[in-house]
C-alpha cells in the first residue's frame, strides 16, 4: 500500500468531477493535485461546486499533459464520450495510471464499440489492455491496472441486478429486459430544455429507447460472465429525482422449480463478501434508491413471481456515486493497493 | 341526451373523491346532490379539499341508501376495494346507475377473483353484468350501462399501452412484461410511513413486485382482445411524483420483418378516433406524464429495438383521471348519452 | 358585451404564452386568430407545448404588424421587458386594444421608471394612458381599457397580501417587508444554469436581493390606495416548486388595540364580492399555493402576533395564473364586457 | 482529550436519532453503546434506518436509566418536548453528560419558558446550568458542560444570521423579522395528513405564524449579545424540500451610512474563525441550502437595499445537522474536548 498518492482530475466543473473531488477529498491516501476545467479555467474550485468552498482551495487549470505528468501518479477522465479517447494512450505513454470515467474504453471487442458509436475505435489495442472497471467482476484484473475504464451508471446497476443469475445459469438469457429509472443528475450539469426545472421535474418519460449504447456493456460483461453469448435490451426512463438509478432486471427462470430461496442463494454467493453490495430482503422488501443516495452502495434484490416464473432482479445506486466517481476511486483502490473503501465510508443520507 | 342527471359521490373525502367533484363541477349536464364522507360527516367539502373553497358549498353526509335513491340517478362509488361490494347490489334495485372505481367488480371470472383476492366473490352473477368501463374497448356495451367497473389506473395504462399489438398479433403474448411508474397520489390520501414526505420524495423503488392483482385485469381485457389466453407480469414502481403512471410494456415482434410504420399503423387503426388518446410521435418522440397532468388524456407511443426484436407500448395518463375519476366520468357520459367530453375538456396544466 | 373577439398572442412559446393559449381555447367569447414565436415560426403549437397537442391545431408565425392589426382585435403580449415597449404604440395606433404582460408599461411617473430601469421611458405619455390590470384595485378604469398593464406575479401577491390594511391605515406603512417564496416557472422557459434541475430542485436562497425592481409597481399601486408614500422592500426566494409565489409582507399595528376581528373586516370589506379572491382562515389557518395551483385564484389570509405588534399579509397565487395570463384574461375580460371569469373557471388542480 | 467515549442515543428511530447515529459512527472518538427505541425495541438499527444497514448492527433497546449509566458516559436525548424534562436530573445525578435536542432547557428565564409552554418547568435551576449548545456563542461555556441544551434549527440559523449585525448595534432591533422557510424532515419522522407526500411537495405556506416558540431562543441569545433586550418576530414557512432551513431576517440600518463592507466586517470579525460558518459573497451572491445539505455548514450572507436602509441577514442550514444532530455533536466535542469537527468532516453533498 502506497500513501500520498498524487491524483488529477481532468473535467472537474461537472458533476462526475465534483464527486470525485469530494470523494478524494475525504481519502486518506491521496493529494488531489490537479484540477482542470476549460470553462472555470482560473477561477477557485468553489466557483463551479460551491459547496466545497472552504474545504478545498485548488484552482481550475486547463489540460496540460506536461503538467499532469509531473505533478500526478493518476489521472481521473472524467470528460465527455469521445473527448477522452486522445488523451488515455498519451497518459499511459508517460507511465501514469488512467481512470477513465467516459464510455471510451470499455467494450472490448472493436466492432461492437463502431457499432454503437458510428466510428472505427482508433486505439483497439489499448481496447483489450483496459480493465472494464467493476470491481464485482473484475477484483484481480483491477490490481495494478494502469487503464481502468470505469463503467456508466445504466450498465452498472443493470449488469449488478441480474449477474448472480446469469451465471448459475438459473434464468432464460435469450433476452434481458432491462427497465432502467434514472434521476435528472445523470444528464450531465449542463443546462438544456429537457433539464430545465420546470420541464424536467415531474416528468416520468422513456428517453432513447429504441436501443440505448449502455446495453453493449451489458451484453459484454454478462455474456463473460455466463460463458456464451447474451442479449439484453435496456430502456432508460427519467423520472423526478436528481440522484439515482434503479435497474429492474426482468427474465424468466429456467426451471419452474426455481424458488426464492434458490434466488437468495445465488445472489449471497456472488455478493455476501462485497465491501459495496448489501443484499436487501425483509425491511424494506427490495431495494430502494432512497437508501443509497450520498454513497457507494449498490442495494441490490429480486422477485419472483411463481405464477409464471418471471424473476426481476432490482439495484439501487447512487448514479453518480456507485455508478460513476464512486466506483472509479473504488477501483483505484484495488488498482493502487488501498483499502477498498479509503474515501468511501461516508454512509448514505436519509431522508434526502 | 339528458340534462340534469343527479349524481352522488358515496367516498368524496379521499383524492378521486376530490377529483370527481372537481370534474364534475365543470360538467354542464349534472347536479351533484350528495357527498359522502365518514370522516368529514357534517363538514363543508372544502374541510377535505381546501382548494374547492369558494367553488362548492354542499356539506359531506354519511352514507345513507334512501337519501341516495331519493336524491341521485347515478351514484359514484369512490370507496376502498371491498367496501363497495355490497353497496352495488342494493343501489343497482333501487334503480339508480353506478359506477364503481373500487377494484370489486371488475374481473369477470369468479375464479379469478378469488385467486387475486382471496375469498369468494358474494355476488358473481353482478360480475358478468358489470362493464368494464374502458371506454377504448367497451364503448357499445357502456351505452345505457347500469354497472360499470371502472378500471385501475395502473391497468388502464397497460392495457392502452399495448392493446393494438396484441389485438393485430403483431407481438408474442407468452409473457408480457409491464413495468409502471407512479406517483404518490395512487395510495390515496390517507397518511402513512412509506407516504411520508421525507421517505416517499426521491425514492425509487419496486412494491408489491411479486404479483400484482391489477394484472388480473391486464390479462383479461388483453385476452378477450386477441381472442385467446394472454399473460401478463406487471410490476409497479414508486417514483419521485404526485400525479401520473408511466406503463412501459415489453414484448417481442413475432415477425422479424415489423417495422415501425406498420406497428404506428396498428395504433393509429385502433386509437385515432379516440377522445382522449393521443399517440405520440417525433415532437416529442414518446409519451410523458407531464404533459397528460391535469386531463383525462393517456398519452401512448411505442419504440422498436429492431436488433433484438423488442418493441415497448408505452402509456402515460394522470392516474387520479384518466386512471380513476376522469375515465369514470367519461364512461358514465357514454352511459347516459352525454358527449363523451363533457366535464372533461380541460386541457393539462404545464409545467406542472 | 361581444362575443368572438379575434386575440393575437405575441411571443407564444413561454411559460406564459403557454397559459394565455391554455385560457383562451376554454374562453367562449374569443377566437385565437395569431400566435406568434421567433424560435418556432412555422411550427405547431404543440412543438412548444406538447400538453397542447391535439386541443389546438394553429402554427407560430413571425411577428408582423399588419397581420396581426387584419386578423386581431386585441394583443396580448408576452415578451420579455423592454421589447414589448416599441411594439405598443404601433398597435394602438393601428385601433388594437393591447394587454401587455411585461413590465414596459406598469409604472406611471417616468422617473420612477428611470430609477429601476436605468433607461428614459421613449413613451412617458403611455404610461399614464395605460391601466395597471389588477382588477382588484382598477375594476372601473379597465372597462373599455386600450392599454393594460398586467401586473408582474411578485408584485401581484405583494400588493394583494396587504392592500386592504393599507387602505384602512392599520398597519406602519414605513416601511413593509415583503418576503417572497417562488417556483421555478417564473424565471421563464429558456435553460439557464440557476434554473438545471440538479441546480434548482432543493434550493431555497433570495435572489435579486438588494433592491427588486417589481417593489416600484408595490409601492406605486399601495401609496395610490393609501394616498400618501407608501416605501416597501421585497426579497424574492427561489423555493422547490415549479408554480406558485406566496408573498409574506411584514408590518406593525398602528394601535395596540387592533385584533384579528377588526383585521380580518378589513379585508372582507375590500375582497369579499372579488370573484378570484378567496380569504383563508381556519382550514387551513393560511393561504397555501397548493390550493390555487392551476387556477386564477389568490388565497389571501394573515396572522397577528399580538405579544409585539406584527401582522402579516400572506397572499398565495399561481404565478402563471393570477400571476400572468389569467390576471391578463381577467382584465382583458373587463374591458371587452364579458363575465370576469370567462376562461377562468377552471378550479385548482390538487393534489399537484 | 479522551478516547472511546462511551454514547448512548436516546429517542434513536426518528430522523434526528438517524443522523446522530449517522455522524457518531463516522467520529473518531466514541463508541455507540445504547440506542433507544420504544417503537422498533429489539430490532436492528436497519429497521427504521434502512440507509444504515451493513453499516451498524446495534438493535434498538427500550430506555433504561441504569443500563445507560452502566454504558455510557455522555447520553444524547432525542425525544419530543417536554419528555426529555424529567430524563435529564436523573442522569446528570448519576454522572452523565447529557446533550438534550428537545428545546426543554434551552431557556433560562423559568417565567419565559412558562409564558410559551404554558406550565412552570419543574427544575428552574438546571435551565441556568445548562448550557445554550451554540457554539459561536457559547464555546467557551460548553467546555466540560454536562448539560447541553442543543438549539432548534430555526433558532440556530435566526441567531446566526443576524448576530454579528445585533452584537455590533449596526441594526434597529426594536422589532427583528424573522422568516423563515423550512423543509420537510423539520415536522419530525411521524406520518400525519399535513406531512402526506401528495399534500406536503409543493405546498409553500406559513404555519405556527401568531408567534411560533422558537422566537423565545431567538430573543434570549441575541439580548444577551446585545446586551439589551431585543424582541423579534419570526414566521416559519414549510416548502418543498426535505431538508433545510433558510432564514432571513429583516431589520433597518440605524445609520444612513452603512455600507456593504460596514457590514461584511462585522460577520467576518465573528464568524471567520468558526469551522462551521461560511460567509458567502459573490459567488454565489447569498447561502443557498443546497451548498449545506448533508453537512454541519452554516452559510451566512446578507444584503443591503440601500434605498430604504433596509439590511437582511441570511443564513441556509441542514436541520437535520447543523440545525440538530451535527450542532449536538459540534457541542459535545466542545464538551469532551475532542477536535470541533470531529464526526463531522463530510463535505456537502451536491446535487442532492
């Protein structure tokens, strides 16, 4: 285990980077070092996240590779798909260690990544050295990792609520319907009509919903992780929260003798052991976004209806927690060598 | 077309009470005579609905079957599930018309009543002569109607959100999985934890998901529809709202070759000369709650994954109206031979 | 009174434009000739208003003067401050009445224009042509009225919380203390970074807080009804709403002697035959936006501290409503000689 | 300073108990060992926490005085009013710090506490030992306190929003204007129709508005900074939000010629040295309760309308924290001797 060790954060005016900050903040191992941001370039940190105003008094610079090199051991990307792609393989040239919060790197198969984005990938190569990072799935590979692609926030809640069952091989993977609901905060800090506040709050509406980009993640660590091929399709849906995911995992089980108990099992040998997972049965019956906000956990559960075998398997997280900055330094953790949890112990925040 | 039909709201204290006397007061054929209320016996209406201050000034009384008959044509029964059982049969040989929002009278099977509910139905003779006031389905059987079983709001937005694909075959029936969201208003206005502002606000989360009774009405109204045993799995989801109900309902195209002109086309054959559906496409490109809020529209689109073969029925309606009060309302209009939009005509409030 | 008054709305696609289009298509005695919007010129109405979709069939337009002097008896603009103010005398001289929803035209003494505004008046004769549409306080100048100037939403509750003490010179008119609470829907339809809904939901700061410019039409219309200087201040608060302004204002007792009976006289006298004002006392104990949500009402109601001598006005409105449009159709209503409540019979939509 | 200090929570299913459960389990120093619930008894903390679970598996005890003396060391009472009266003379008897959230000690005038509760309290001598538990008031009267009278949330960001102003006679004091706007989670963990989700989002009125108790507190501390007796009004107002206090207090300038920075002196003199109090200027202009929530910030600011001398002090609370839990914890760190900010490191969570 390393102390002190030096981070930059590249896109910090947003969302995503605002959490990072807050995270790294509060994590006893590192020295945020960097902080960029081409609008806020200049300006104190406060400015764009003005509640960190007097705990962190870093200024925004912009993107300076130089500068990065000399003054970071990581690199935190937290900027836009496509905007990231350039900078990885210079990093890593230069012998830092990449966390890439864009969806730049992690599909691992290069056709399927121009499939859902329209453009031939220009690095394939770093596309296999990337560790798709969810450290559920990929804890060893994830150790000394210097290109971590850090998973979306849909993928990660849809991929957590359904693994156990995808690889016992307990339901029919011909394909996953995946009924997503997400807060407005996962769109991103900049303003647009349909974030307006009055647009926005009170809104339940699907939104691309003809075949959503997220699914590719999906479909690639689930198929993994069941040693064939499976299909899943996604449908994302605002609704009147800023924070949150809910995944709902909808299939059919493959044996009708297939009961709750089996289910539970199932879900407890792949998460009982997990620092970020808590299984949820009982009180409350299933997860709930609610429970999570303001922190890493993933509140994962399930149910089944016998009467015709359908089993949904349901994960709560905290979009920009669990499902982006969270997970990111968590990965970073293992990645380093840090106790998982360094800069994520804080407990959820209820009610909120 | 009558003129001045009496009416009696029997449960007028709780949210779809509310709603009925607010539509109902803008009716131009109606007189409401009698408002009921156990808990407000004796006080101006404006003690439960502050906001019909000023606008009504008739008091609540208790129930009381005589004073209905000698005061009332048509009663409304806006009353818990089970409360209303035994009211029918005593005001159906009174002679008064009754429409019914309570979940007792709407399935036709006896069977299948006491499956979902769990004792035996008392009356199941009334069973087969209610109607199911879907007016989208049942328009001829509703004219002169004396009993109708006005359809759930969670019910309402699935069986609108996919009843073409099912009624052309378009889609394989095995199993449909319907995902709903709704806002708090749908428990009703009777305090509890879960209801709480400080809990409910910002939750999202998964309830009774194990079997939801309302599907008993999907599955029967999607079948006599198709002409064959169709079923159905839904599971609603609490979000972060007041009003509306999302139905997303997920299926496969039987045939490889649908395309999205020909599933519009089925929409548009069965739901164009509609009163109050829309079917929404392009601007904007599916239906949300927010802008059906406030009237008795259900709002209904679809998307096509055509990858996988998914399509999605979405149906967003106001869960207090065109889920409950204002369907009620447009049924009795076909009842009595009133313009189906009478009381009805107010357009959705936005923003909201 | 007339019937089928021709009405063009100037600047169509706004939250207020929104609702003017709302009001009118339930008016009975108007017909919706013009629209005009700049962004959306040659698109239907429900482009920009999709709850509007399939009640209105018109498209925007650009704004031309001879169009809308063949086609219009009377304009409601609904643009921004300062680019109403050229508009104005050319529609008049072209024999339009005009209802100008800005705030161009409110203020009768140019200096005082001068003051707030920092721009000379380039019509000050106007001003004192012109109307100030609250129709509490100028019923009888509205009839047959060319020019109205419909009151801002802020100063409406303001000046309606207290009018009726002031006028019976109750209360310390040195200086009152007005503390406003309002929803996002005031600041307009066009995405600003204040108004992101991650940014706005939650929030509750003042704003604009050194020195409100809509205190000017506050302390104008109350030192007429006083006659004599009435100086007020006025702090507006963004609150977690989406409609909605409830105006507090603070003031003493001039006489220890004063008690809730003599207080709540005073303003039955003033309001009690007002068709849109509604005075709350007992249930509930206040006014509450909740209750006028949708509606044109304007809950009035006060408390008393009799231990120090404090009074205060609370006055709750729809800030779109009473606030806006329907403040606007209401003195339009005036002037033209139609039932004040033409258009605005709509109740409040609860719970919402 | 000590370590491992034993802390039993009393009154620890309700929100404030959530939080102090929540902020003590992150302190350094102490050791949770007794938490009370006459409600949840014998079930895990999860149960009425559901956010805590994996994160602390204490159950909730019923009270018993001589388990806790057996247990503890200092005891956090968070009860309703009036029943931590007769808890705290026995605890203190046996020797425990006691911290008291409920507002039975907070006064020191037995005759004041009687004018606003309506009995005589029955231990008039403990409300002059104990000690008002705000720190930037009384820091050096909380160490080795043993009994502290934590103030409410309303009180806490009234006194602070204005003392610097009151304690250096800048401001008329005759008459302060207190108001105040608060969210949800104030009104406590227990379902009532006012609280109901449906009726209470968007719902913005006054309550408690004739003279609401809290003003007591408010009076009390301001007159013992003045040194002068000081008399204030304040008017709570609930919004839309579920946490968060914002204060404004409205007072006059006593001299024409005080400026802005006149007045930004005086709060930085106070408060620039307290961990918890942010002056904010400029960006953005005032304290937002969004920057807070989630923390023991309290973000101060002010504005001046120099026109009419009018100067408002506003400070935004968490009052879950700052306005309750964290505040108590503040005090007992003081108290104990820990470091102020212990437990309470965690930056505000935004958006939230």
């Amino acid at each position: 285990m390393k102390s002190n060790v030096r981070v930059a954060i590249v896109g910090g005016s947003g969302y995503t980077g605002g959490e990072l900050l807050r995270i790294l903040i509060q994590h006893p191992g590192v020295e945020i070092t960097v902080v960029t941001s081409r609008e806020y370039e200049g300006k104190p940190v406060h400015y764009a996240h003005p509640h960190l105003r007097g705990i962190i008094s870093t200024k925004f610079t912009h993107v300076d590779i130089d500068t990065i090199s000399s003054n970071a051991d990581y690199v935190f990307l937290a900027l836009p798909h496509k905007v990231s792609l350039h900078y990885v393989p210079k990093l890593l040239e230069l012998g830092l260690g990449v966390i890439d919060l864009s969806a730049d790197y992690r599909l691992k198969n290069p056709e399927v990544y121009e499939y859902w984005y329209g453009v031939k990938h220009p690095y394939p190569d770093l596309l296999s050295k990337a560790v798709y990072g969810l450290p559920e799935l990929h804890r060893e590979e994830l150790r000394n990792a210097k290109l971590i692609a850090s998973p979306g926030c849909n993928a990660t809640a849809a991929i957590l609520s359904i693994a156990p069952l995808v690889k016992e091989k307990i339901i029919d993977t011909s394909l996953l319907v995946i009924d997503v609901k997400a807060g407005s905060s996962e769109a991103g800090s900049k303003p647009y009509r349909g974030g307006h506040h009055p647009e926005r709050e009170n809104a339940i509406h699907p939104y691309e919903a003809s075949g959503h980009r997220h699914v590719a993640e999906v479909e690639q660590e689930l198929s993994l992780l069941a040693g064939n091929s499976i299909r899943a399709t996604l449908v994302p849906h605002a609704v009147s929260s800023i924070r949150g995911v809910l995944a709902s995992t909808y299939s059919k089980v493959v044996d009708d003798g297939v009961d709750e108990m089996k289910i539970w099992r199932s879900y407890a040998s792949m998460y009982s052991k997990e620092p970020f997972i808590r299984i949820i049965r009982g009180h409350p019956p299933y997860p709930d976004v609610k429970y999570v906000i303001g922190s890493n956990f993933a509140d994962i559960g399930f149910s089944l209806e016998k009467r015709v075998g359908r089993v949904t398997g349901f994960a709560a997280i905290d979009n920009l927690i669990k499902g982006a900055a969270g997970q990111a330094v968590q990965a970073f953790n293992i990645a380093v060598g840090f106790p998982e949890d360094y800069g994520l112990k804080t407990p959820p925040l209820k009610p909120a």
